[in-house]
C-alpha cells in the first residue's frame, strides 16, 4: 500500500540568533579608551554609546543591531576613530566607507555572526549548499547542524522541482514517485525492524538502529525535505546571495536564497546595503 506524502512548494528560512554586545564591555572599553585614547571621549559619563558619533541610533531613528554595532567597534578598534575621533560618520557610512575600494577592510566583517533555521529545501540543495558555502568564519565549508536520517523516522515531505511546479500532470507524476519510494523506505524498515524483533525479542536501538535507518535512507529520494540550522557571517552570505540568485542558479536553490536574501536586508540593511 502507497504511503501518504507531503508535497512542499515553498522553502522555511527563520532567524534564530545573532551577536548582542554586552553593555558591561561597552563600559569596560570606555574605561580603557579614556586610558589609551582620552581624546576619543566626547562624554563625561563611561556609556557604551559614547564609543559611536551616533550613539548607536540607525538613520530613520531606529535602533542598531548588535551586528551592524560589533562590525563597526571592530573596525574603529583598528583606526582608534572612536567618539569625538570618529567625525560624523553614521552606522551605515561607516560600513560602507570601509567596504569600498579596491582593497575594502572584510576582516571586521567576519566578526557579525546570524543563525537561521532553514526546512523546505531538499536533501539535494542541502548538499549544494554545504559544498559550496556558507562559512560561519573564512571557510566556505559551511556550519551546518543537519536533520540526521540515522536518528530519526523521515516524515515523508518532499519538496516539488519548481520547473515541475509550473504543470499539474508533473507534480501529480511527482507525487507517485515520491510515494513509491517512501514506500519502500517504510518497507525495508519494517522488514528489518521484524527482523531483529523475531531474532532478539526486543526492539533495535542504539547501533542496531543507527544500521536500519542508514540504509533506509539510501531508499530516499534528492528531493526529500531536511532541515537544518546554519550560522553565517555577511561576507559568506553577500557571497551565496550574489552568485545563487542569478537567473541561471539551480531554480530550488534560487528560491531560497532570494528568501534568506530578504531576511538578511531586512534585518541588517547596513551590512547587506546593495540588496
């Protein structure tokens, strides 16, 4: 009998965590530039903000995020163009300002760090995705944290190609042969799970189980959904964003990077300003 199976059109990128300062640094660090540096220092009070000509608003009046922040301490740090020292430069000048050139300053850059959840995409653009990119640091081997098909029972979602999105007869043929094969992924492990409970009397865990589900996983299709959580640095993602949202990029992969893209211009327009 065909196993049900659930078809996705759309890919899932969520934000889960990015780099926060830490006021108590902030006062720290004032303390030691009005030892290193006085004439940095435009306040009489040891605040944070006393560090940015800004004070740490964003140009429509909202506030800064603590990645937008962090990349311009680092660079500031490097310059000792801290405060008063600092000219009038906002957040997103300043950033700007040490990307452009010939030669721009990407090393502070690397210091922003974003954690998204990513579901929706298939086994086969996950594997894109760790071949190619996204480096969490001056890697582009990636910084996944993968959905395992050793562990855990695949709930039978599968992600339909877009170019077969366009035509209903080719997602129903999709729908069959996904179906297929779940079903025979359902199948083997049943057949082995009988297997080991007629010769041992109990239930496989632990190894035994682990050999199960690696096999059957062998029986899943590319375009089995997976999950994963990811953690980047704009360098890293400006990079993907770039070359995987062309017209000629793989159309799934394209998907989802035009989806992370706008999550990422949302979130943090001064470090991702030309998306």
């Amino acid at each position: 009998m065909a196993r049900p199976i659930t078809t996705l059109f759309q890919p899932t990128v969520i934000l889960l965590a990015e780099m926060s300062l830490v006021p108590q640094g902030l006062d720290d660090l004032v303390e030691w530039v009005g030892d290193y540096r006085p004439e940095c220092l435009p306040g009489e009070s040891p605040a944070g903000m006393d560090l940015f000509p800004h004070g740490g608003a964003r140009d429509d009046g909202g506030v800064l995020t603590g990645n937008e922040l962090l990349v311009e301490l680092a660079g500031r740090n490097c310059y000792m163009s801290y405060g008063a020292k600092a000219g009038k430069k906002s957040n997103a000048d300043y950033i700007a300002h040490t990307q452009s050139g010939s030669v721009p300053h990407r090393s502070i850059m690397y210091h922003a760090k974003m954690t998204f959840f990513i579901a929706g995409i298939s086994r086969r653009v996950s594997h894109e995705l760790i071949r190619h990119y996204v480096g969490a640091d001056r890697s582009e081997e990636g910084s996944p944290s993968m959905e395992s098909t050793r562990y855990t029972h695949h709930p039978g979602h599968f992600v339909v190609p877009p170019k077969m999105a366009e035509d209903g007869r080719a997602v129903e043929r999709f729908k069959a042969s996904m179906s297929s094969a779940y079903t025979a992924y359902h199948d083997y492990i049943e057949r082995e799970v009988e297997a080991y409970r007629a010769a041992s009397g109990e239930e496989p865990k632990g190894l035994s189980r682990k050999r199960i589900y690696e096999a059957a996983a062998g029986l899943l299709p590319m375009q089995a959904a997976t999950s994963l959580v990811w953690t980047a640095n704009p360098v890293s993602l400006a990079k993907m964003f770039a070359e995987r949202t062309d017209e000629s990029s793989d159309a799934e992969f394209r998907r989802l990077a035009l989806q992370w893209q706008k999550l990422c211009a949302a979130r943090w327009p001064n470090l991702f300003p030309s998306l």
